[in-house]
C-alpha cells in the first residue's frame, strides 16, 4: 500500500493456513522502520512512572524471566477498510491485514513487578523505537489499562519460532492478546505508568470511533477484535466448476471464543454448519470448512457468519464510521463466484 512507512497486507491465497509465516505477515507502521536492528549488547527497556522504583532492564533481564508462548491473530485495526459501502479514510485494506503466530516472550506483569506498581497505577503506556518520518509529527505512543496489561499481555521477543524480525518490532514487542494491532507497540523501549490513558494524537485523534462532524477524542477507543469471519478459497470472483466445492476460511473474536461458523450460498435465506479445522486456541483464529455441492450453474455469493462462545452473532453489516475501524459486517466480507 505504502512504502514510506511500509504498509504492506498478506495476499488472499497466503491466508490458508492456522500459522501465518512472517516472511508474508501484514506489516503496519506509523513511522519510520529503522535501517538496522537495535544492537541487544546496548539495549535496554526503561520502566517509569507510577512505580516503586525506577528500572532498566537489559536483553539478558528480559530472557531470564520465565518464557510463555501463545497462539494470537493480530488484526490491523482497520482491516476491510476497503469493503465497506462508504469511503472511510486511511489505508484501503481488504481481508489481508491479518494474521496469527506463535508468539514467544514474557507476561508484562512479570516485568513490571520488579518495578513495583504504585497504587495510583491505572493505565500502562509504551513508546518504541521508531521516529516519525518527519520532524513535525508525534512520536507514536499508545496505552492500554493496567488491568489488561496485567491480565493478558505480553512483552513478544520471537514469532513463530524465530527471534522477532524487525518489521515486526524486533527487539521487543507489546502484545495485548486479542486486541488490535494498534495496541501493540513495536520495537519497544520504554513502558511509563500512568494514573491517567496516555495523550496525543495517537491517543485523541485516530483509533477511536467516530462519526462525520464529532471529535475524534469523545469516540471509542479501539481496543478488542470484533468478531468476524473470512473466506479465504475460493477467492472473490472465482469461476469454479459444477461439482463439490470446498469453503474455507477463518474466524476470530479477539478475547472472545469462537463457537461456530455458518455458510449460506443463497444470500442469507439459509444456512449450514462449517465444520472446524486444526488448533483451537484462546486468541487465535478458529479454521473452517464447508462441502458445497453444487449442481446448477450460475452467479453465488458466498456469505460466513460467526457465533462467539457468548451467544454474539457476526453482523450482517459493519457499522460505518470515519476511520473505518473494526469493519465485521457478514456482506461486506462476503464471495461472489460463477459457477460454469
């Protein structure tokens, strides 16, 4: 999409598998990727504010702290931007703005007790590495609740297996589980705790929710991944044979489970179970699949809905809003293929 900051989405036929390789994971920035990795002799990760005491912690402090590993989809969190019905500002992403690893590191909560957390501590703040790519923007810093970083957060040093590359934050990376990439600060480099959320253009101006004509600061915080579904094959105007017709694609809610996958070919009049594929876990996305058999020829449209483990059902359509975040609407997302 862009190359000054890279902003790159995973192609349609790379999206097929539970482990998405980093080779082809979508890649989001704000601000400059730096030219060469940070040297781990010299780095160190700052720990401020409302603590006991301030702390800094080399590459070595982080590795001995015990390790945890856990499955998570990491969705831009302006994913679809690009389906929806209105034109919403900001990058035209499709379905390709996701993806899910095995990411390794250690529980933020782990870390920040060596600090000390004071009873005044409310929200935790992070700031990487990177700059703005000229002088007159912000740096990008972004704060989640201390209960969040406490319960479900880690602090990612590898993704799938290998030390975390650089378009993905290398040395260290945020990774509040289930929540939106935007929460996820890379190349990480100091952590501030704050009594009150972090402030700034990051903050205020974009990844809230908004209409035309309101401030962006009195809108919604983006934070969890709203349900939805994808289809990954066939792909969005596929001419496909008469015969049996695999279905398949992804679903994901963010913190919550995904319980079942249904498909209609029919525009929504009726719907059949999918039926789940591999892993199953807390935060990652669930695969699916559906026997389509058909027999007559003609035009489709192929639409998926999901159903978390709350009773929640995708809905039929996203509500629209400024910045296009957080887009799950059934149609938006939904195949048109023709059946020879």
């Amino acid at each position: 999409m862009t190359e000054k900051p890279l902003n790159a989405e995973t192609p349609v036929a790379h999206l097929q598998s539970w482990i998405t390789s980093n080779a082809i994971f979508f890649k989001r920035n704000q601000e400059q990727i730096m030219a060469t990795p940070v040297d781990l002799e010299s780095w160190r990760l700052l720990i401020q504010g409302q603590v006991e005491k301030t702390i800094e912690l080399s590459f070595a402090d982080i590795l001995a702290i015990p390790k945890i590993e856990v499955a998570n989809t990491l969705e831009c969190s302006g994913n679809g931007r690009s389906l929806l019905g209105e034109k919403a500002s900001g990058n035209p992403w499709t379905i390709g703005g996701v993806g899910n690893a095995i990411w390794g590191g250690v529980r933020l909560g782990d870390v920040l007790k060596k600090a000390g957390i004071t009873s005044a501590a409310r929200h935790v703040g992070f700031e990487g590495l990177d700059n703005p790519l000229v002088a007159s923007t912000v740096k990008f810093i972004r704060s989640i609740p201390l209960e969040k970083a406490m319960d479900s957060t880690i602090l990612a040093y590898e993704m799938n297996g290998e030390p975390l590359p650089l378009e993905h934050g290398f040395p260290l990376r945020a990774l509040a589980l289930g929540w939106t990439g935007a929460n996820c600060v890379k190349w990480l480099s100091k952590i501030t705790i704050l009594e009150q959320p972090a402030t700034g253009y990051f903050m205020d101006k974009v990844y809230r929710v908004f209409q035309k004509g309101e401030d962006p600061a009195s809108g919604q915080v983006v934070t969890t991944i709203p349900l939805k579904t994808i289809i990954t094959s066939p792909e969005n105007g596929a001419t496909l044979a008469r015969d049996t017709v695999m279905v398949r694609g992804a679903a994901y809610g963010g913190e919550a489970d995904v319980a079942k996958v249904e498909v209609s070919v029919d525009d929504g009049k009726t719907w059949r179970p999918a039926e789940f594929t591999g892993p199953h876990e807390r935060y990652a996305w669930r695969r699916w699949e559906y026997k389509w058999q058909v027999t007559t020829a003609g035009e489709y449209k192929i639409l998926a809905r999901a159903t978390d483990d709350r009773q929640q059902v995708q809905p039929m359509s996203a509500d629209w809003n400024v910045l296009g975040y957080g887009n799950n609407g059934i149609r938006e997302h939904a195949v048109s293929v023709t059946i020879q």
